[in-house]
C-alpha cells in the first residue's frame, strides 16, 4: 500500500500533556515536568480535548504571552487530532497545488481572502475555462462515532458564510464550502446539530442551490513529524 501524502512538515514537534485551558485561545500544557503557556487558533470550544492529562503536541512559539503553540492531540494510536486551522489550511492549499484533491481537479488558488458580502472567504479559485469559483474551509475536528462533525458551538460567522456562498450561488456565481476533517480513521462527515441546529438547515440549503459542500481527511502523524492526507474526497452526509 502506498504512503500517504505528507502536506506539511512541522518542525520541532514537542510532545505535552494537556493540564487545563485558560481562555479560549491559552492553554495550559505541561513539557518535562514544567507548566507552560500555548497558544491555539481554533474557536470552537475543542472540550473533548482540553481534558487533563491527555497527550498533545506542541512546538516554540515565542508569542508575547505563549511560549509554544499547541497544533495536534493524540488520539488513536498516537495520531494526532489536527486543531491548528492554520495547519489545515496550508495543508490544503499543498494538496490542490500538488492536484491531490480530485474534485478540484481543473482549478487552481488564484488568491486568498477574496471579498464575500460584508466580510471575506477563503480562496478564489479558478478552473481551466477561465471560471471563477469562491470557496470556504471550515475546521472538522468533533468526533461523532467514526464521523468528523462541525460546529461544537453556535458560530454566527459560519452561518453567515454559508448564507453569503449560497446567494453567491443564486446570483450566478460559483461556490463551495469544504470541512477540513482534521481527525485519523473517519468515514465521513456530518453537521452537528447539537453544536448548531442551523448550520445542517443552511447546508441542505446551499447544496439545493448549487453550492458544492465538500469533505477532506488528515491528521498529524508523529512518525513523519508531519500532516498527512487520508481521504482527499471524503462522504458528506446531510440528510
């Protein structure tokens, strides 16, 4: 069986034990005995991972406030949950680049944060006709059974988003909103209702409007010091 693709090396990975969350972006982790501050970029409220004593990873950060930044927790086998949405999303970009993504396949990023109502997305893309197309990445680490979920808590941005993509969609434009299902060993994705019973009514919603809603798989593997892609087209479920 052939390796999986590495998207993203990190370097110096530092194992750590999760010891208590502090606000929503600080936690503290324990390294070598000693407590320290790091730094995470997710928003959701990752509850099922800020659990005292669970095994993470980390590296120097050297923030004002963080010494490190926590990006991955270890789950099965030693695999790492992948929280950084940073990482997923250079992540990403790595595999549309290297044409690892197969239902992108024929369009490239042309830039990023590309306006979007009264705010902005993630990429504008473009395929080999010249089309332009507007797309969203949302970070998919709640762990439902063998099924990565989204969101772990109400997110008005997210809503706003899909709802922004769909009128896109019925203006004439292109769209698609993909879940960065950043968890080893899932068979699909599904909305989280009990996160937030509106975002699977928008997603019903976008898709009967055209708007392409998309899954990808990856984790953290600390044997390759790297992120690695598991299923580059992975089932959504929505019904």
């Amino acid at each position: 069986m052939p390796s999986k693709p590495i998207l993203k090396k990190i370097d110096d990975p530092i194992p750590c034990r999760i010891v208590r969350k502090l606000n929503r972006f600080v936690v503290i982790v324990e390294i070598d005995g000693k407590e320290e501050r790091a730094w995470i970029n997710n928003t959701g409220r990752l509850s099922e991972f800020m659990v005292e004593g669970m095994r993470a990873y980390c590296h120097p950060h050297g923030g004002k406030s963080t010494g490190y930044r926590l990006f991955a927790i270890a789950e099965q086998d030693g695999m790492g949950a992948l929280i950084d949405t940073q990482y997923q999303m250079r992540s990403y970009e790595s595999a549309v680049n290297r044409s690892l993504i197969p239902w992108l396949d024929g369009w490239e990023i042309k830039a990023k944060e590309p306006k979007l109502g009264n705010g902005k997305t993630d990429y504008l893309l473009q395929n080999d006709d010249g089309v332009t197309a507007l797309l969203e990445v949302k970070s998919a680490v709640l762990r439902v059974g063998d099924l990565a979920s989204y969101p772990d808590c109400p997110t008005e941005r997210g809503q706003r988003h899909i709802r922004e993509l769909t009128e896109h969609e019925k203006k004439g434009g292109k769209a698609f909103i993909c879940f960065a299902a950043g968890l080893p060993n899932v068979r699909g994705f599904i909305p989280y209702d009990e996160g937030d019973p509106q975002i699977s009514i928008l997603l019903r919603k976008a898709k009967k409007f055209g708007v392409e809603i998309r899954a990808f798989s990856l984790h953290y593997d600390p044997k390759a010091k790297g992120v690695v892609l598991d299923e580059p087209d992975l089932p959504v479920i929505l019904e």
